[in-house]
C-alpha cells in the first residue's frame, strides 16, 4: 500500500473500532467519507477487527516506510488491536494492556519517593502538625469561588493564548471556548471540533483550586491539548501520521505528558507570580509563588495514581485498601480517593494513569535536554511524530520496543 492507502486503511480501522468502543478516536475523524461509510456499513465483528489490525501490520512491515514511520503505524496498529482483543473477550492482563495501548512498561514507585514529596509539602504548607490534614485545609482555602471561576478561568486563557502565539507560534484562527459545566467526573476536558477549534468544559463539581488553575488551563489549551490538535493538524501535510489521532496510544502518552509539564515550558517558571497578577485582577488573590512551589511538590506524588492502579489490576487489592493508599500518599480526602478509584475502575480508563506517570517525566526530560531550549523542543514535539522510545535516552520510562518491529508473515496476536 502507498502511505494514502494506509492512512486510510488504518483510518477505517480505527472508525470500525470507533462503533463498537466510543472514545477511541480523539477528536473528529481528519476523513469525513470514511465516516460516512463505515457507519453505512453493518456493525463490525470483533474477531473480523483483530484480523485486521494483525493484516494491516504486516501491510506496513513490507510497505517500504522510513522506519520512523513504519514504527508509528505499526505502535498505532498495536493499540487498535488491543482494543478489538478486548471487544472480542480475549482482554490481556493490566501490564500488557498498558504495554500495547502506550508502549512503555508502567513501573512501581519506591514508597521513599512519596515520603521525600510529603516532607517537602510539609516544609512549604502553612500550619504544623501531619502533612495530610494540612495538605486538606490548603486545599479548602485555595477553592476559586465559583462565582469568579469563568472569569478567572478566561483570563488566565488570554494571557496563555498571548504568550503561547507570541513564542511558540499559533495559525491564524483557532479559538478555544470555555464552558462551566456539572456532574462530570474529570475536572477539565478539551474536544477538539477541527477547523482549529476546540471547546474546553470545566467542571464546577471537582472545586478548583486557584493555584492549581494556570497549570490546569496551561495543560488543556495553551500550550497544552489544543495547541497540540491545531498544530498537528497543520502538520499532517508533511506528516500523514498525525492525521489520524487514538486516546489510547504512544501518541496520547506523549500528549499528556506535554500538557501535563506544559505550564513549566510557556510560561515558564515564575508562573506563579504571573497566575497571581492576572487572577487579582478579576478577584481572586493567591500566593503565587507559594503555589508554584506546592504545585512543584505535588508533582513529586504524580506516579500515586499509577501505583493504585498497579496495586488494583495487578495485585487485586480491593476498594478500600486502594482508597487508603490514595488517602494516605495522595493526601486526598475519602471522597476524592473513592473518586479517583471509580476512574480507576473504569474498562476503558484504567489503563490512562500511565500517560501521566510515565509520560510526565519521560517529555519533561527529553525537554531539558533539548538543544535549543524547551520552546523550540516542544515545537519539535507538537510538529513532528514521535514515539516515546524517541524520547526515551536517559528519560527513565521503560521502552517495549516490540511495536517497531516488523511482523513476520503468518504472525498471529500472541505475537503482538
């Protein structure tokens, strides 16, 4: 096949999915026909979707690709039959689920790691006394009122939108609209419409923390998530690959990894100090920089999530040893850690901590690294396909390298 055949190929493979698992493409189909015929079509089989995806990579090992664009499909083929093993009833177990949807190996945390994260929190939190009640009564005093969380939410937007265009670059046109939404069970989220547009719903049920809410808009809009769709969108002229985007994916762990550090590139550190000034002027006061140094704190516990879902899926811990886990090295309140846990529990998301566990640190690494500055580095990342074992020299994931190579004739799934 010619790189447009496979790009359709693969396409309608992903939309077949698409039918029987929503939520599997992120963001509107780059193929308005393709959509339009595969839901002309009758309800695909499961088993007829893993013959598919088994024939479309042997398709791609003999299809004379540059070899980073061989590896890319093929790492895209191997979360898509992923998916169509578990739609056929053949789930894999956890580690090599997470290994076929995202390419890397989910690794444990050294409990020290948490307690070093907890005596820093504890040098920077006002009061005294156990790091946990404390981290719970900043938490409560940091709330926006919900009064102001639009306006607040919209200003720091602007001011993300402004510094984003002005050094990383944005096409003329995109738009981002915010919306307050209820009874969700993510804090934010983006959809991105095409056309360069994207809407960013942010839910008034998780309690929005003032300090936290420059990193949060930073992560879903500029330079985040819809600054990651509008450019990739453009750069699919060049690179074919980025037409077609998976949630479940090496790309969306790279993804999430640049919008969960994005905050720390554009603006930069001192993000703090700026969150502050802008936030003041529509009536929300914090402490800038202490909330750029609790948030850098926080981060040290970002991998707890990952180890619940470890302890879960792997060791079949039960609810409420898993809630107290997240209780005790997350510093959440009983009702957060049960929330947590339903996302946890959830077929289609369990296997997502990884994205910001492994995907967090292994972009954030790449990026200080990177020879011309972050900027120009996550300008690279959003403009080019990449994979996180392109990332990965000194990045400390734990690469499966299986997805870039090339399938035998007569391969079957236990091979994938």
């Amino acid at each position: 096949m010619s790189p447009g055949d496979l790009l359709r190929a693969i396409t309608r493979l992903a939309l077949r999915v698409q039918r029987l698992r929503p939520g599997v493409l992120d963001g509107p189909c780059h193929a308005p026909e393709l959509v339009s015929e595969v839901a002309a079509e009758a309800p695909p089989s499961p088993s007829e979707l893993v013959a598919t995806a088994v024939a479309l990579r042997r398709e791609v090992a003999v299809a004379g690709l540059a070899p980073p664009a061989a590896a890319y499909w093929d790492a895209l083929l191997v979360a898509l039959h992923c998916h169509a093993r578990t739609l056929d009833g053949d789930r894999p177990g956890y580690l090599d689920e997470v290994r076929a949807l995202f390419g890397v190996r989910p690794r444990r945390t050294d409990p020290d790691r948490h307690r070093e994260a907890h005596r820093v929190l504890g040098e920077l939190l006002p009061g005294r006394g156990p790091v946990g009640p404390r981290m719970q009564a900043y938490r409560e005093a940091d709330l926006v009122p919900p009064g102001l969380l639009g306006a607040a939410a919209a200003a720091l937007t602007a001011e993300l939108r402004r510094r984003t265009g002005d050094r990383l670059g944005l096409p003329p046109g995109e738009r981002v609209d915010l919306e307050l939404v209820g009874g969700r069970p993510w804090t934010a989220f983006t959809r991105y419409r095409g056309g360069l547009r994207s809407r960013v719903s942010i839910s008034t049920d998780a309690r929005v923390r003032a300090g936290a809410l420059l990193p949060l808009l930073a992560h879903e809009t500029y330079p985040g998530h819809h600054t990651q769709y509008c450019r990739a969108e453009l750069a699919a002229t060049r690179h074919p690959e980025l037409a077609l985007r998976l949630v479940h994916s090496p790309q969306g762990l790279i993804a999430e990894g640049a919008a969960e550090v994005a905050a720390t590139v554009l603006p930069g550190p001192g993000w703090g100090a700026l969150a502050q000034r802008v936030l003041a002027e529509v009536g929300v006061r914090i402490d800038g920089p202490l909330a750029e140094r609790i948030e850098a704190g926080l981060e040290l516990l970002g991998r707890v999530r990952q180890d619940a879902a470890l302890l879960r899926h792997v060791d079949g811990a039960g609810p409420d040893e898993v809630v107290g886990y997240l209780m005790r090295w997350l510093l959440l309140s009983e009702a957060r850690a049960r929330r947590v846990l339903a996302f946890l529990d959830h077929p289609q998301w369990r296997s997502y901590p990884v994205t910001y566990a492994e995907g967090a640190p292994l972009v954030r690494g790449w990026l200080s690294r990177a020879p011309d500055g972050p900027v120009a580095g996550l300008r690279m990342l959003l403009d080019t396909p990449v994979l996180p074992a392109d990332l990965a020299a000194g990045g400390g994931a734990t690469i499966d390298n299986a997805s870039g190579v090339a399938v035998p004739a007569g391969a079957g799934p236990a091979q994938l």
